[in-house]
C-alpha cells in the first residue's frame, strides 16, 4: 500500500509540475506575442506619423490650390480644408503663364538626362565592378570623391565651355553637365556585383562579347537597380534650378522649375492660391511616375545596399 501510495504522489506531483510547466510555457508565448504586437503598433505608429509629417506640405498646397475663397489661405487649421472647392486657380495657370511650354521642356529635359545618365553609369559600372585591370580601385575612389564636391565648384568651368561650344540657351547646354554622375555609378556598381558569377561565365563559354555580357545579362538582371536611378535622376532634373536658370534665358525654353518661379515672382506672386495651385501642377508628373515604379525603386534600392 505504501508503495501505491507514493507512486500515486510522484504522478500527482508530476502532473501538477507538467501543468506549471505549460502554464509558464503559455505566458512566455503570450508575453513574447504582446512585445512584437507593441513592437509592430511602435513602428507602425511611427510611420504613419513621418507619412503624415512628409505629406502636410502637399496636402495643405493642394487645399489651398482647390479653395475658391483665398481669404481664408493662412488661417490654419480652417484653411486645411479647402472652402468652396473649385479648379479655378488650376485653370489660371494654364491662361495666365505658358504652363504647358515649361511641362514639354521638362519632359524632353529629364528624358534625355535619364537615358544619358543610365546609359554612361551603365558603361562605366560595368568595367569597375567585373573586369579587373591596373588601377580600377584608384579610378572609382576619384569618382567617388567627386560626390564631396558641391555642384557650384563646376558651375564657371561648365559655363565657359558650353560657351565655346555654342551651346548656351538651349537644351543641351542644360542638360550636358548632368549626363553622369558618381552617385549613378556608385548604385550600378553595387547592382552588377551582386549578379552571380556563373552567369557571366556561362556567357563567355557561349562566345558572348563583353559587350553582349553587359546588355543581354547585365542589365535585365540590374533592371530594379536601373529603375531606382532613373527615379533618383528624374527628381533632380525636374527639381534642377540653379543651372538651367543660368545657362537659358529664352523664356520659351525655360523648365518647370524656373518657368514657374519667374513667372510667380512676378506680376502673380500676390496670388497665394495661384501659386500652390502651380506647385500641385509641378509635383505631380513626379509623383505619377513614382507610383508606377515605386516596387522596383525599393527593390533597387535593397541590392544595392546588400
């Protein structure tokens, strides 16, 4: 009896150390699933309010653009709703500045600055990041220390030799200067190093050129890489005042971004609503071709920092 007695008492005191076990086993699960839910609904939080802080600036332009009543324009918070919504100010600056002239000019501007950007940074990654020859580390620290530079170091030089050049007033006289970049070549370099070396190797058994290499394998594998570039391009030269503002003094040749600001600075820059209604206008051919784009800007931006 004794015997049955304590065997009775191990499996009673088993079962009840079993029991505690998967009690505490239950908490820890509970308390580690509370941390990542805080943990989630912290950065959440945190996103939506730098999405809110980052978006304030459009969103308000945009309310005061579509408000018809412009008394109330500074009176925040009301004037963040817009009064009396209306396209009426959008409609003046169609009428009341060649708006369009300015879109074309950027157009064919950004254009040909992406396409010249991403074909030459391209052409130079290529050779830095796969073929090995004497000095290429020296060759990409230069370039690369060319990014400490501020762009206004090369404001004289590219002026006096656009002059020579007969280039001056034009589009090419703006756009020349940005044709490549190191930052361009820093993101391409980084891309093409992450492609396997079997690839390039298979293509060289088959009898492909390096050329061949570059265009075949290279860049439809560094495609999200390419697009990412040609975001980061697009932004700066629709962004770019400064130098277009220099070398054009033809008004019918004038981009966006200096177009714009002359023309507001003028007669129309009492028009507080005249204005933001423009920089709606401005910003969104940029945020359209974002939003097409965006997965392969993020996805281009991940192999490169890998």
């Amino acid at each position: 009896m004794s015997a049955s007695h304590s065997a009775e008492k191990v499996l009673s005191s088993s079962a009840k150390d079993g029991g505690a076990s998967q009690k505490r086993s239950r908490n820890m699960a509970s308390s580690r699933k509370t941390q990542r839910v805080l943990a989630l609904t912290g950065q959440y939080a945190g996103l939506i309010a730098f999405a809110i802080f980052t978006c304030f600036p459009f969103v308000w332009a945009l309310s005061v653009g579509l408000s018809t009543d412009p008394s109330n324009t500074w009176l925040f918070p009301r004037s963040f709703w817009p009064t009396e919504p209306g396209l009426m100010w959008f409609e003046r600056v169609f009428t009341e500045m060649p708006f369009l002239t300015y879109l074309k000019n950027s157009t064919v501007m950004s254009f040909w600055t992406i396409v010249s950007v991403v074909v030459i940074s391209v052409l130079a990654a290529y050779p830095l990041a796969r073929l090995k020859f004497p000095g290429r580390n020296l060759i990409f620290v230069a370039i690369i220390a060319t990014l400490m530079l501020p762009s206004e170091v090369n404001i004289i030089p590219n002026f006096i030799t656009l002059k020579h050049l007969g280039l001056l007033d034009s589009y090419w006289g703006a756009i020349i200067p940005n044709f490549a970049g190191a930052f361009g070549i820093f993101l391409m370099k980084q891309a093409f190093e992450q492609i396997p070396q079997d690839l390039i190797d298979a293509a060289r058994v088959d009898g492909a050129t390096e050329l061949q290499i570059l265009w075949r394998v290279m860049v439809p594998v560094s495609a999200p890489s390419i697009a990412a570039l040609s975001i980061f391009t697009l932004v700066n030269a629709w962004n770019d005042y400064l130098w277009p503002s220099i070398v054009i003094t033809t008004r019918d040749k004038l981009p966006l971004a200096v177009g714009v600001f002359n023309d507001l600075t003028g007669p129309f820059a009492v028009s507080t609503s005249l204005v933001m209604a423009a920089i709606v206008l401005t910003v969104l051919p940029v945020l359209i071709f974002f939003a097409f784009t965006q997965r392969y800007f993020i996805s281009g931006l991940d192999g490169a920092v890998k």
